[in-house]
C-alpha cells in the first residue's frame, strides 16, 4: 500500500474527502518528523515508536571497487513495531 492509497481507503472509511485527510497525513508526518529531529521520541500505541539513534562510524567495502572506506557516523531514523503491530 502506498501513500494514494492509505489516504484513499482512510477517507471511504471515514467520509471525508481525500484532500482533506491528504492534508492530515502531512501534518501528522510533518510532525513526528519534527519531534524525533529533536531527539523526542513518539509512541503511537498499537502503531509503534519513533525514535533517533545515533550510529557509528564504521568501515565498508566499496562494492565496484572493492576498495575500503570509512563510513562516518550519523543520526538515523528508528522504528520499532509495537506488540500488537507484530502480532498481526
């Protein structure tokens, strides 16, 4: 399911329209996203958790080459699935 659709069957489900819950859905993402860039972490019970982490440095193999690199350390996005999500 892509994003058309998730918005498609929210607003059959709902009885509004598409532009409406499009515009929602971007708050909502809009939102975490900004929540998690300051470090917050967002729980969505039933759904899961948000959260940054911070990853680091690391050595890698460029796969063309074969030639080794460094990769730098850096934030990153994690989700994790909520026990009733992985029950599914």
């Amino acid at each position: 399911m892509n994003k058309g659709e998730l918005i498609e069957a929210i607003a059959k489900k709902v009885a509004l329209p598409k532009t409406q819950i499009d515009n929602v859905l971007k708050e909502v993402i809009d939102i975490i996203g900004k929540s998690v860039k300051k470090g917050e972490q967002v729980q969505l019970v039933g759904l899961g958790t948000f959260k940054r982490v911070n990853r680091k440095a690391r050595a890698g193999v460029n796969p063309i080459t074969g030639a080794k690199i460094k990769i730098p350390a850096r934030k990153a996005l994690k989700f994790t699935a909520s026990a009733a999500l992985k029950k599914l």
